[in-house]
C-alpha cells in the first residue's frame, strides 16, 4: 500500500525536531483529521538554510513532511513557496487516496512558517504568501 519512498520517510524522518531561536514558525491543523503539525525554518538573505518540524500526524504526514523539508532545505523563500502537496506526493512515489490531505500539512505549514517569518519582519505576508489558515482562526483545535 505504500512505497517504499514513504515507509523510508516514515522509519527514518528527517528533520525532526524544533529549531531554537528559529525565524519563523507555521503551525497548521489538519481539517479532515484534525491532526497538528509545527514546521521551524532558519533563514538567511532570503535562503531557508534550516527547517525542523513536529507533528502529531500520521505516518504519511511524516513521511510528507519529511521530504517536504528536504525539497525546500537550500532553496529561496520563492521556491518554497512553490512547492505544492502533490510535488511532495510525487516524490514520494504516490499516496494511497485517503492519505493525500495528510500532504497538505506539509504543504501549509510551510507556508504558515514563512507567512510568520514575514510578520516578524513587519511584512504583511499575505500579498506574498496567500491566506495560510492558522491555529489562531481556531483551524487546529
Ligand atoms: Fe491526520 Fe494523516 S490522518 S495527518
């Protein structure tokens, strides 16, 4: 049922974890399943050169954001922003159908992370961004 991209994801994730003193943090709530995810990031001259997340999701919201973490560590504010759950899916060789909305944890709260990166530096992340529904609006509760 599973690939075995996402059963590696799932035994050995990587990037597990919380960054102290991080410069922005996105935390997200799952509407299907109500599962929560934190996603840290470091950046540097618009570069995410560090990024850690903790979930109480599923083995697939692991696995996602597992690699989801990978594909954006290294890259531009701009290219994270470009990642989308199905990219991570791909990569992941696939998700069984009633799996996918856990991917989007992933997606969203990176989004959500550098959506609070903004905010920090008195931007107002959403012309950049979009709207990132956040724990805030009641969303992961
Ligand atoms: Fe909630 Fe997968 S079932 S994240």
């Amino acid at each position: 049922m599973y690939t075995e991209q996402v059963m590696d994801h799932f035994t050995n994730p990587r990037n597990v974890g919380e960054i102290e003193n991080a410069d922005g943090i996105g935390e997200v709530g799952n509407a299907k399943c109500g599962d929560i995810m934190k996603m840290y990031i470091k950046v540097d001259n618009d570069v995410i050169t560090d990024v850690k997340f903790k979930t109480f999701g599923c083995g697939s919201a692991i696995a996602t954001s597992s690699i989801a973490t990978e594909m954006i560590k290294g890259k531009t504010i701009p290219e994270a922003l470009e990642l989308s759950n199905k990219a991570v899916v791909e990569a992941l060789g696939g998700l069984p159908t009633h799996k996918i909305h856990c991917s989007v944890l992933a997606e969203q709260s990176i989004k959500a992370a550098i959506a609070d990166y903004y905010k920090k530096q008195g931007i107002d992340p959403e012309p950049i961004v979009g709207k990132v529904p956040d724990c805030e609006d009641g969303h992961c509760h």
